[in-house]
C-alpha cells in the first residue's frame, strides 16, 4: 500500500529535479578567444546565480566550425574570419549565423629569453622559417640569417585546425595553411609556451594573452612593419595600425541556438562586457559602439560575414567598424 504515495512522490519530484539542472550554453573554437570567453562566462554564471551553465571548449577555431556547423555548439570563437568551406558546410546543414567582433589581438612572436641574438624579425626572415620548402633544410638558426648561431632551431606553433595557424601563414607565408611541417604544433597554446619556455633554442607564435601571462618566461620579439619599423606587441601598437600582425577576433551565434532564452541573454551579456573584460585579459577592445551595433545586427537579423571567406591580413580596427557598419 506503501508503494504508490512513494511513486507519487517520485514523479513529482522528477519535474523538479528536471527543472534545478542548470540551463547549458555550448561555446567551443579558437584557444585565442578563449581567455575572453571564459572570463565572459564566470561572470554571466555569477551573474544568473549558476542557473545557466556555460561550457567554454578549445579545439581551435578550425575544429570549433566543423562542431559549429554540425549543429553540436551554439557559439564559434574564432581567430579568423570564417572560410569558405566553412560557410558551405553551414549552409548545408542549414545553420545561419551572426558574426560578432570581439577584439583585436596582436598575434606574437617570441623566443626563450636566453635567447640573445633574435632581436627584431622580418616578415621574410619569418618565411624563410616556416615557409613549407623550409622543411628538413632549414634546421639551424645561421640558416636563417647568418649572424646567428649555428644552433639547431626550435619550432612550436599552432595546429592545423587552428585560426591562429590560418592567420600567420596567410601573413608570413602568403597562403593559409601553408606551412613545413616538422614543428611541435599544438591547438593548447599552453602547450606551445611551454615548448618555448624550456627550449633556450625554441621560437613559436600564438596570441597577446598568452605571452603577457607567460611574459617572465618568454621574450617577445619586435616585427619589422611596411614601413620599416620593428615593432613588439602591444595594446597601443594594436591600436595605432603600426602592429605588422594584428587582427580581429570574433564569436560566431547560430541562428537557431538563439531561440534559447540562455544562448541569447548569454549574448547580449558578451556585448554589454566583454570589452572591460577583453582589456582585462589583455586583448585589445573594440570601441563601446562596435559592440552596440553587434547586437543591434543580432536584434535586426543581419546574419552572415563582411569577409569574403578568406583569413584576411591587415585589417585594422577602423576598416572592421567600417564593414561592420554597412551589414
């Protein structure tokens, strides 16, 4: 006779229980978005009292878009603007999406701080190491530029399903992807800081954050611009145009995930403090209006990209508010 008040109960229970589980947002892409993402989050989950949980992942922005636009995440970081291939696969499975600027990171360049003869770098000293017909001949430091040392070379840098890789070879080596491919690569950015870090021998790249959260153990190196000038990364340099490889970072929104009451508060959240809370992780924030008329287009339905699929190279600040603007 016992048994079914306790069954009552028991289905009872079950909506309640059902409704005390947190309310999920899937993020997952580029490891550069990350540490702005992932402060963005701690304080949205402060903010709503843990009621919305927001899961952050980082399988770089080439493995974020294939989750992305396999329905699997409801927002993409990214290093880069989405590709064209990208953009089919989307179309495909029919998720449209909205392009959201976030900040501006100055890609860096950086050496062990033993390292004592690295003081500026070109673009095409640059090339020369990493181009793909650099693999298993250029090996040594004198084979790069022979006032160097006849020291083995060192490389650590980014995976191929990362934004940061796209990004860099687009800009050094004069087309995405291209790259040798006897380095240490890891989409972990930590990985690669440690690489560099124990190797008094290792160069590598990843993004701002990275190095000034690591700068004790790691030296920065200056780049050489158009105009002649070395010039190491910086906030001011980012937002003087002077930096050689600066550039824009982005989160992209499915569509269709903003249907759900936590994917889009979570959203408007990001655009509301995600410039304070890009500065604080040392990444380089949009004016206060760009984040304004980002989710004035999310408002609207200004769905898609201002890039033409392609991982573009010295797009400032004032050209993305530019693009942005006539969305």
């Amino acid at each position: 006779m016992k048994i079914l008040p306790l069954l009552g109960a028991a289905l009872l229970a079950a909506p309640l229980a059902a409704q005390a589980q947190p309310k999920v947002v899937r993020v997952d892409g580029s490891s550069t978005v990350y540490p702005i993402t992932e402060a963005v989050a701690e304080e949205f989950q402060k903010a709503k009292k843990q009621q919305i949980k927001v899961t952050v992942g980082i399988s770089g922005t080439g493995g974020g878009f294939k989750k992305f636009c396999r329905g699997d995440t409801d927002i993409s970081g990214a290093s880069r603007p989405i590709l064209k291939g990208e953009m089919e696969e989307c179309r495909k499975a029919g998720i449209e999406y909205f392009e959201l600027p976030v900040a501006f990171d100055a890609l860096t360049v950086v050496v062990n701080p033993k390292n004592t003869f690295v003081r500026q770098l070109t673009v095409a000293e640059m090339k020369k190491m990493w181009e793909p017909a650099a693999q298993g001949k250029v090996m040594r430091w004198s084979h790069v530029n022979p006032q160097w040392p006849d020291q083995p070379m060192k490389l650590f840098g980014p995976g191929a399903d990362s934004g940061t890789f796209d990004y860099f070879t687009e800009a050094v080596v004069g087309k995405a992807k291209s790259s040798r491919g006897d380095f240490t690569a890891s989409e972990d950015d930590n990985v690669l800081v440690q690489g560099v870090s124990r190797d008094v021998n290792g160069l590598g790249y990843f993004g701002f954050a990275y190095y000034v959260e690591n700068k004790d153990k790691l030296k920065a190196v200056p780049i050489v611009n158009d105009k002649g000038k070395a010039v190491a990364p910086s906030m001011e340099a980012v937002e003087a145009g002077a930096y050689a490889l600066s550039r824009p970072i982005f989160i992209y929104v499915s569509a269709k995930a903003l249907d759900k009451p936590a994917v889009k508060e979570f959203v408007q959240y990001y655009m509301q403090h995600g410039g304070p809370l890009a500065k604080e992780v040392k990444y380089v924030p949009l004016p206060a209006k760009s984040y304004q008329v980002a989710w004035q287009h999310v408002q609207k339905g200004r769905k898609g990209t201002v890039f033409g699929g392609t991982a573009e190279v010295g797009v400032t600040i004032e050209e993305l508010l530019r693009r942005e603007a006539k969305l």
